[in-house]
C-alpha cells in the first residue's frame, strides 16, 4: 500500500513503519520491532498507541504487555469505512455550505444593486477591484485588451499587477495595451512596459485613451464607474452589445496608435500627435487640470504646451486657441485624438 493510503488514514511515519513489520512478523516482541524499525523506546511506544488507538491493534491477553495485531481484513476495512462516513458527512455540510454560500451572494448582491442588473457586478474600494482583476486575469484563456490611463503608473500599481501580468502571458494569453504617449517621460513606466513587452505583451501608444478599461476573452470589461473620478470605484460588464462595442473602440485605437519605441510624428504643421491632442482639449473648454491627467503630463508641462501653441496662433485665450487651430485647418479632422 502507497504512503499515500495510510496518510489519508492518519497513520504517522513511524507508525506506518511498525505497522508494516507487524503485517510481516505478526509474532515479534516488542524489543524485536524496535530492532527491525530502529526507533527508540519513547518513540515505538508512541506509535504502538498510535495504531491501537486507530484499532489496528489491541492488547494482547497471551503475552501481557504486549500488542496483538487485529486482523487487517477487519480492522483496516472498519478503518477505511469510518473515514468513508466521515467523508460524507463532511460532502453533506459542504452542500448545505454551498447553498448558505449562494444565499449570501444573492443577498449580497441584492443590496449592492446587482442582482437588479445581473450583467454588471459593482465594485468599491482598491481590494475588491485588484481582486476582480487577479480573478478575471486568472480566468482568462485567449486575449486581453487594455486602455491603461493616468501617465505614470505608481508603484504600488505596478508590484500588484507584475505577478498577474507575467501569469496570464505564461499561458500564452495574447496581451495588447494602449498607454499614453507621455509614458516616456517616466523611466519607471518605461522600465515596466519595457519588461511587459519582453514577456510577450504587444505595447501602443496615444496622446489621449478614451478611459480606462481592460477587457479580458472579449467577455468581460472592467471599467470606472465614472470616467473622470476612478475613485468612485470600478464595474465588471459582460453584457454582449456592450463587450462587442469596446471591443471596437479598443481596434479602431489599436490601428491609429504607434508601436513602442516609435518617435511621435508630427503633421504637415509641425505639430505633434501630443499637441494635437491638447488643441482639441482646449478647443472642448476643459481647464489646464483635466488636461494634464488626460494626456497623462505634469500641470507645468501642459501650461508650457498651451502656451506655446496660443503664441504660435496668436490667441489670447485657450479657447480662442482651440477655435483659432480648426480655422486654420490643424483641427480639420476631429474623429480621432490618435492621429
């Protein structure tokens, strides 16, 4: 019989040991058995209570202060069918487990709101969301699409996330993230995406993401619960015409956005896809602030940035700039911020 069998049975080490010289030499005494298992006193008189206490032996009445081996036909199978009734009695409380479990979901689910709407499950708080993630990124068996906001990562974010990154590209999941342009401002960014794209990540960048988002077997997409205040806390979509949506959105971005590594182009004007971007933010009334975190850059460097652009047209205003820039034809085409 393997290891194995006598663990499940509770036997320790030493006394599977003597047990099997007693099933050999039923008949040795105990200083025989000590010879035979090379144990010392204490701990041969451990295991011997040990397997009478299990009833593979009882106290022998021909040889007092001896053990008598039960016949292991019958002390083996009642031992083996103790465990059996234990067995199911644990697989009756783990049933009844599992429907409190699913009570305690439904009723959960009930007062967070998401059993009013079954295809989006709400989530608060920086726990609950990394777990999603883990969760879903454990999961996941075919593709990720990622939308990846905010400019420089923190580190914090970035330890959370190696560990499952380097998992779910381990099974040959294919990984494809959009981050910002300004990423290559910030070395420890940089070092990170740089680490992804060694793993088997594919890496492009924008000036501007549309929000934040990661779409995990084009099933399921976690998303903020609103997109300019991710504190508000973050939700897990799976309802179809939703998922195919971003899923769209995430392709169209992916064919505009630029390989890694590839230095910004800049138009006919001398502009940059950056500046472009801050143009069309302006030209929409958005204030230096809601700038700077869309194109993921500090608040000094997009004061810099707009201030060079409204001298470059002559505007004293940021707005006048934005409505300046479409007159002149650097904002003729509006459908996409990637260009």
């Amino acid at each position: 019989m393997a290891r194995g069998f006598f663990d499940t049975l509770g036997l320790s080490v030493d006394a599977e040991s003597v047990y099997r010289v007693m099933l050999r030499e039923p008949k040795l005494r105990v200083e025989e058995i000590a010879d035979r298992v090379q144990l010392l006193s204490g701990h041969l008189d451990d295991a011997l209570d040990e397997l009478t206490r299990l009833g593979l032996l009882q106290p022998s009445w021909e040889r007092p202060g001896e053990s008598h081996l039960i016949d292991p036909e019958i002390s083996l199978t009642s031992l083996v069918a103790s465990h059996e009734a234990d067995l199911l009695q644990r697989q009756h409380a783990i049933a009844a487990g599992r429907a409190e479990v699913s009570e305690l979901i439904a009723e959960y689910g009930f007062r967070n709101g998401s059993s009013r709407r079954p295809e989006i499950k709400y989530l608060f708080g920086l726990d609950d969301i990394r777990t999603q993630i883990g969760v879903l990124g454990r999961e996941c068996v075919s593709d990720v699409m990622a939308f990846v906001d905010g400019g420089p990562q923190t580190k914090e974010n970035m330890e959370a996330s190696r560990p499952q990154d380097q998992a779910v590209l381990a099974r040959a999941v294919r990984m494809r993230s959009i981050y910002l342009e300004s990423l290559a401002n910030d070395p420890n960014t940089l070092a990170y995406v740089n680490w992804l794209v060694g793993e088997g990540a594919s890496i492009r960048t924008i000036p501007v993401v549309p929000l934040r988002m990661i779409i995990f077997d084009r099933q399921r997409a976690l998303l903020p619960v609103q997109i300019d205040d991710t504190a508000m806390g973050a939700m897990v979509v799976r309802q179809g015409s939703i998922i195919t949506a971003l899923c769209a959105l995430f392709e169209k971005f992916w064919e505009e956005a630029a390989p890694l590594g590839v230095p910004p182009e800049r138009e006919d004007d001398g502009l940059s896809r950056q500046e472009l971007s801050l143009l069309r933010l302006m030209a929409e009334g958005n204030t230096d602030d809601v700038c700077a975190r869309k194109l993921g850059i500090s608040l000094r460097t997009e004061r810099r940035l707009a201030a060079e652009l409204m001298g470059r047209l002559g505007a004293k205003s940021r707005f006048q700039a934005g409505v300046l820039a479409q007159r002149v034809g650097w904002l003729a085409d509006d459908t996409s911020t990637a260009r």
